[in-house]
C-alpha cells in the first residue's frame, strides 16, 4: 500500500515542494509519523537506513513553521557535524518554496560567522550538541520559543557521551514543546530517555525482517590481517564500485589506507575527526561529487550520510557493534537503491560475525577473494565493454581514417590486441604494508557499545567523561 503526499493533507506550497524534490509517494515511515507529528504528538520513530526518515520529521516541522514569527521555531540535533549540514541543507529543500530557513550550526566553524547567520533569524537550526550548548551558554540561542525538537539518531548521541549535553538543552526548552525522536536503531536506554523527556510519546516501528535493509546485499570474506590490504585491492578491482565507502577502525589504519591505495593508483581520501573541518567538509563534497571513488573513514562517517552513489560499503575492520554494521552498510541501498556491503572477517572475530548476524536478524554470505587471475581477467573484460561501448555510441568516427591507414601495414589482431593491452588497467603490485592491527578487543563489562551490557539495560555513567573524549576523537 502506498500513501501520497496530498493524503497526508500536506499544504500545496509543501506538496510542490516535494514533488520538485521527486518524492511522489510517501515511505512507509514518512506516512505514519507526519500525521502523529502534524497532530502534535511526541514522536518516536524507528525505521531502517535510507528510507527517510529525515523528510519524516522535516515535513511537519516546515508544515508548522511560521514566518510571521522572529524567532527560532524548531532545533535538530544530530551526532556529527557532517550530519547537520546533510540535515539543514534537506530541509532547506523542502522549506524553500514555503521561505522557511533552517542552519546547521557545528564545532570546528568560526562562531562569530554562526553568530552572524543566527541574526538573520532562521525558523530552524540543526546543530551538534556541543556547540548548540555553547551558543546556548552564550545566549546567542535562545530557547523560549522552540516549539519542537528533533532527536536525530538519539542513541548514537548517547553513545558518544552527550547525555549530559542533551538533557541540559532539553531541560531549557518550554515544557509544551514537542519532541520527536529517530533511529534505524533504539536500544533500551533510548527509552529512559523518552520517558524524561517526551509526553506520552507515539511509537512507531516500521515492521521489518531484519534491522538491515532488503536491498543490500551483504557478503563477508575470511581472511588473515596480512591479506586484508591486497583482498581489498582484489574487491575493488573485481566489483568497480561506482563510489565506496571502506571503514577501519582507527585513524591510524585510516591514514594508513589512503595511503596505501593511493601508492595503487586509487583516487581515494580520508575522513576522521583529526582532519579540520574545512577538509572534512571539502572530502564529503568531493565524494558526493564523484570527484573521488572512494572514502576511507572512521565511524564518524558511519551514520546518517546520505550520498546516493555509493554502491559499496567495505567493513575493513570489523565492529563488534551490530548496530554500528547496520548504520555502516546503511550508507549504500538508501531511497529504494541497490548496494553491496563486503566484512572482512580475520579468524578469531568468526564469533563477532555470528553475534551481528543474530542482532541483525539475517545471515551475510560467504564470499571468496577474487584472485590475482580473476581480477586481470575482469580488467580486460572492462576494457572490451568500454571498446563496444565507444563503437556502439559511435565516439570514434575522428579515428576511421588514421583506422584505416593502420590496417594497411598491419593485421587487425594485432592491431585490436595492441590497442586492449593500451587500455586495459594493470593490477597494481606496488608494495604496501598496513601497520598490524590486533583485532577486535575482548568484550569488556566496561565498554558502553557492549551488547552484554544492552542486553542487561544496563548503563555505565562512570565512562562517560571518557567516552566523551572518545567520542572528541571519533567525530
Ligand atoms: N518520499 C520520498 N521519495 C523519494 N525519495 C525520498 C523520499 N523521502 C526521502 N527520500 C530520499 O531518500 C534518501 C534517504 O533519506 P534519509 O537520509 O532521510 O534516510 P534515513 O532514514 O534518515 O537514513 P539513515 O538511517 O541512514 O539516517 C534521501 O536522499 C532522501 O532525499
Ligand atoms: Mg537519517
């Protein structure tokens, strides 16, 4: 069953918006929590990666925005920064035919310039916690006439350690206000949370088989440490991504890989919370872009990004979080589009794979490296493609004279096999070595993503100052 937007009662300013947007039904998230949302009821929404889950909270708050009002309207927060500005500019779409602003305010800008475009009165502003709280403190946000605020992936902002940030907003906000919250994920203290702070909130799930996404297909590959670098060279090579994301686990392995795939000859960058936010900024656009094919990131880059070309998603190093696999993969396969996800699995994590297999509800398949021999052979498969391709779309017609002259003094074979071997990409041997990695540490009680702990509800609050460094580190 599908649901339009004008069932949803939308205004005709908003509904051309969207259409211009190319949204023509609603996703199934959208179409049960804007009516709730548009009733003025507390939301809590939980729906798999890409099925838009932004649009599902963006529609209302635009619907209800005022321009006659000077004041700010809504406040989003998200976990990243890369995330407020994604936000922000979404909403800045669909508000744009109805004149409603929205500004992503985030670490790592200059704040007088955020102080600059506050003045100019935006009806909504997405930002990160910690910033949020400090132009807060310095009263250049204030919060007497928000009238709603979104959560946006709430749990990984408890992940993080921004509990403390997230409640000290909150609790300055006026108690009439709505509050809607969204994830792919909800885990358990997510509720406590709820109940704190939302009035009676509506829940609502959007049935699925599994917490990843049908149209994802998601392999997994065995193998050494010292394999993975060339087993991921071979996947490359083997699968052309139209644009990949490869995760690693620290920024260490991530430098270490943009390095190494560069020596290959991969058009690659980085994107880690050591970078400044100018290059972060610049590495986004430039994948978005298709200026390069593929980003090497930490999990900074893991949740909410929302960039439609990326075909693979590459789990260099494993996660033992299964909610962190869900939100990696989830970055491919988004708006009803196709993906493919590929987890390198060394020996010893054969029991973390298993452990995200059963959270996630659906078992990943086996796959096999392709070896040296494969991968030659699918290059010269691609450069024969590429060859018909050019003579079927006739792009070589300056080329039939001099064509001709060739064959005079030289036979076709030789000639067409000369020409193959010109365009056909060589695997790439240079040598590369990536520091060695130890691997998934042992699951500790300590550790806040363990899913012992989740499992118990229980949380660890003595972690949080150090969780929250971590998480400086991570973002
Ligand atoms: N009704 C719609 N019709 C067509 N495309 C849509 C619709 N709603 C959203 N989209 C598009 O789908 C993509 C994914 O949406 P969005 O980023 O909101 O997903 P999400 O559910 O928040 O995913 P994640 O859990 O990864 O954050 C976006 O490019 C968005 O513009
Ligand atoms: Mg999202």
């Amino acid at each position: 069953m599908t649901t339009s937007f004008s069932e949803l009662h939308l205004s005709t300013t908003l509904q051309y918006a969207l259409e211009k947007m190319g949204f023509t039904e609603a996703t199934p998230i959208q179409a049960q929590t804007i009516p709730l949302a548009l009733q003025g009821y507390d939301v809590l929404g939980q729906a798999q990666t890409g099925t838009g889950k932004t649009a599902a909270f963006g529609i209302p708050l635009i619907e209800t925005a005022s321009l006659e009002e000077e004041q700010i309207q809504s406040l989003v927060i998200t976990p990243t920064r890369e995330l407020a500005i994604q936000v922000a500019e979404e909403l800045n779409r669909i508000g744009a035919a109805k004149g409603i602003r929205s500004i992503p305010i985030y670490g790592g800008q200059d704040i007088n310039r955020q102080i600059r475009s506050l003045k100019k009165r935006p009806q909504i502003i997405v930002g990160t916690p910690g910033r949020l709280q400090d132009h807060i403190q310095r009263r250049t946000i204030r919060l007497q006439g928000i009238q709603q605020v979104v959560l946006d992936e709430a749990d990984e902002m408890l992940q993080m350690g921004f509990r403390e940030e997230i409640e000290a907003i909150l609790s300055r906000i006026p108690s009439e206000r709505q509050v809607l919250l969204f994830s792919a994920t909800m885990p358990n203290d997510i509720r406590a949370l709820a109940k704190k702070f939302m009035n009676d909130p509506k829940e609502v799930k959007i049935k699925a088989k599994s917490l990843t996404i049908a149209n994802i297909k998601q392999a997994y590959i065995e193998v050494t440490p010292r394999q993975k670098f060339d087993a991921l060279c071979n996947l490359i090579d083997f699968q052309r991504p139209e644009l990949a994301i490869v995760f690693g686990r620290t920024r260490r392995r991530v430098d270490e890989l943009v390095e190494g795939l560069s020596k290959r000859g991969y058009s690659v960058e980085g994107l880690h919370g050591d970078y400044s936010q100018a290059h972060r900024d610049r590495v986004i656009k430039s994948l978005r872009e298709g200026r390069i094919d593929i980003m090497v990131a930490t999990d900074v880059a893991a949740r909410g990004l929302d960039i439609s070309n990326i075909s693979h998603i590459y789990n260099f190093d494993l996660t033992h979080d299964a909610e962190i696999y869900v939100h990696r993969i989830g970055r491919t396969g988004r708006a009803g589009k196709e993906g493919t996800s590929v987890t390198f699995v060394t020996p010893k994590e054969r029991d973390d794979l298993r452990n995200i297999e059963r959270v996630i509800k659906k078992k990943m398949k086996k796959i096999q490296v392709p070896s040296a021999k494969e991968v030659t052979v699918g290059h010269q498969l691609f450069a024969v493609n590429e060859l018909i391709n050019v003579a079927k779309n006739k792009q070589h017609h300056q080329f039939i004279d001099l064509a001709e002259k060739l064959l005079e003094e030289n036979d076709a074979v030789t000639l067409l096999s000369a020409a193959l071997k010109m365009i056909t990409k060589e695997t790439d041997q240079t040598p590369v070595q990536i520091s060695h990695d130890s691997g998934l540490r042992k699951r500790s009680s300590n550790n806040k993503r363990s899913s012992d702990n989740r499992r118990k509800g229980k949380r660890n609050f003595s972690s949080s100052r150090r969780q929250q460094r971590r998480n400086k580190a991570y973002s």
